[in-house]
C-alpha cells in the first residue's frame, strides 16, 4: 500500500538546509531562494518568534531563552519540523532556515517523513567574518508583523524606519543587543559549528562566501540548485 508520504520520496523536490552562524545572512538568502524554487522556507527563528507573539505555551516557553541568546531545547524543535515537514507544501521540496543547530537535532531530522534521504539534501555553509557579523546584527532592524528584515546601512526601509511592505514601526530584534548577540555566537561555536563537518560527510555540501553583496551569494545557490519551475 502507499503511504501518505510516499509522494515526496518518489518525486523529491530541492530540500535545502542553511548553515551559518547568526547575521551570516542565512534568512536574506533563504527567503530568495524559496521564492526562486516555489518552494516553503521554513525559518525556525521566525516560528518560534510568531509563537512569542501569539503568547502560546511554545512561544512562553522559547521566550525567555531566546531573549538571551540561547538554543531552544532540541526535543521541541525536532517535534515541531518533524509536523512542519508533514504539510503537503513540503512534498515538492523546502528550505531549512535554522533547522537543525545541534547534533541531535541533525540525528533528528534523518528520522522525519522528508528528512530520510540527507545524501540528497543540499547544505549550504555561509561563513563571514566575525567582524562583520556583529555590523550586521547591531544594524539589523525587523519588521515585528511580516517579519520582513532590513539593515540601517546596506538595506535600509524607504521611508524612516517603517516596513516597506506593511508600513510598521521596525524594531532591533531583542537578541540583537550586545548580550546577546555574545551568547548566541557562542552557542553557534559550541553546537552548530560541529555540523559543518557532520554534513561535509553526508551530504551536498557547499562552502559559501558569505562576506559579498546579496546578489552575488545568491547567484551562486541557483547555479548550484538550478533554476526556478
Ligand atoms: P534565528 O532567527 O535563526 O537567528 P540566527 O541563526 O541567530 O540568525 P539570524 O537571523 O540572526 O541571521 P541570518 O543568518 O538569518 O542573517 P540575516 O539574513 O537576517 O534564531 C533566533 C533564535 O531562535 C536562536 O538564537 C534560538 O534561541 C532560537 N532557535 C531558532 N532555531 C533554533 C533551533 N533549531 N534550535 C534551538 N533554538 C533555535 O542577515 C543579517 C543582517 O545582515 C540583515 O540586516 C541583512 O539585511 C544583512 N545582510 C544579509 N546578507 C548580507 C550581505 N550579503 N551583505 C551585507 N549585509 C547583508
Ligand atoms: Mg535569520
């Protein structure tokens, strides 16, 4: 008999995982792709901050951790992707944004519904100076209801600091501030950083230059994934 999920392994899509650590431009460069593959960008970070948003029992959970710039822990975020994989859009394939950052969370994904085949799965690593990570994320600003992300300097709204596309007040991201920003670079040394050699072994594996202008490192991902449907 065939099983529900049989569609996405008999016709796997592009699957797409974004390593990097925090203001690499993981985001920037996932949502562009999404939109060019006609396919879902599943950005951790983003669901977890709509979940603080609506004050559900994740959200007050998450809250308080990722304020300081720590990681979720691992048994949420592998329940959550394992059912975010399940909905029907993924079949075709998906973007990862923040998805997996520890080893378990790794080990995690090979057991779910679309995750089984990592051999096929692309695996980006987008690394840029430390330096230049924190002119990033000190510049960084985000629009609180379409999540959409802008910097001060090199991408910066049309009008004031409003969204161009909703019109809101933009905001820095509380894990932007200096604390935290700290303690996630931190985290991303010890538990992410871990999976870049992991992946080198089991995947498709690109190292990206990420210290160039948007539109450079993107030209770069569609070569490799090939073009849009
Ligand atoms: P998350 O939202 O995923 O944050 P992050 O990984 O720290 O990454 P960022 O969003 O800060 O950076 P980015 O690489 O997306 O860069 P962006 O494109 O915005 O996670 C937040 C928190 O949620 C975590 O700390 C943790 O608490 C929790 N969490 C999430 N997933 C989890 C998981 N799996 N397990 C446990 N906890 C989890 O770009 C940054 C800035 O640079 C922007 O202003 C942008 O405009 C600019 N920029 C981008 N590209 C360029 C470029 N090429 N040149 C110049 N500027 C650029
Ligand atoms: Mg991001």
């Amino acid at each position: 008999m065939v099983g529900v999920d049989a569609p996405s392994r008999a016709m796997p899509g592009p699957r797409v995982i974004f390593l990097g650590p925090p203001g690499a431009g993981k985001g920037t460069q996932a949502a562009r792709l999404a939109a060019h593959l006609s396919v879902p960008r599943i950005s951790t970070g983003d669901i977890l901050r709509e979940a603080i948003a609506a004050g559900t029992p994740l959200g007050r959970q998450a809250g308080p951790i990722m304020e300081k710039g720590g990681l979720v822990p691992d048994s949420l975020l592998i329940g959550l992707i394992d059912e975010r994989l399940g909905g029907q859009d993924c079949a075709r394939g998906y973007i990862l944004d923040g998805f997996p950052r520890t080893l378990p969370q790794a080990e995690g994904f090979e057991g779910m519904r679309c995750g089984d085949a990592v051999a096929e799965v692309f695996v980006f690593n987008v690394d840029v100076p430390r330096e230049e990570l924190l002119r990033r994320l000190s510049g960084r600003r985000w629009c609180p209801t379409c999540q959409s992300t802008y910097h001060v300097d090199n991408n910066p709204p049309k009008k004031d600091l409003l969204c161009d596309r909703e019109g809101a007040r933009l905001i820095q991201r509380e894990d932007d501030k200096e604390t935290a920003v700290a303690r996630r670079l931190a985290e991303y040394d010890a538990r992410t950083a871990p999976l870049v050699e992991y992946y080198k072994r089991r995947s498709r594996f690109h190292d990206i230059d990420g210290y160039r202008p948007v539109e450079s490192v993107f030209g770069e991902l569609t070569a490799i994934v090939g073009g849009g449907r």
